[in-house]
C-alpha cells in the first residue's frame, strides 16, 4: 500500500540522469490530492464538527480511492 501512497500528484520530469537536484520533491501526493477533496466534501455537507476525524476520515477516503485506482490498472 505505502507505494500508491506515495505517487505525486502532479509529476514533473525527470532529469537526464533520472534524479531530481538535492532539495527538490514531488510535493503533493495523490494520497493527498484525494483527501484534500474529500475533506471538501465533508464539510459541504456539514457532518464533521471534530477536525480530527474529519482527516481520519478524509484519508480514509484517499486510501480507499487509491485501492480502486489500483485495482483498475
């Protein structure tokens, strides 16, 4: 599972040698592109007043969706 969670969100190429300059990272994970969305969700809907389990659940989400995506390749 921790390899789908690490995919980025938005990739950016690589350089000649396959490696990024020290300092540089992929940013975002899909992981969290997906949670961030979730956690839109939610609040529209009003049924998270604690903001812990909002992000549990937000990343629960996340993590169900990357299992489908991978499920689907």
């Amino acid at each position: 599972m921790s390899e789908i969670r690490d995919i980025p969100a938005f990739p950016t190429a690589q350089y000649a040698d396959g490696v990024r300059p020290s300092g540089f990272d992929n940013g975002m994970t899909l992981r969290d592109y997906f949670a961030r969305g979730a956690i839109q969700g939610l609040l529209n809907n009003g049924m998270h007043p604690n903001m812990y389990q909002l992000a549990r659940d937000a990343y629960a989400i996340a993590d169900a969706l990357l299992v489908i995506r991978a499920e689907d390749e």
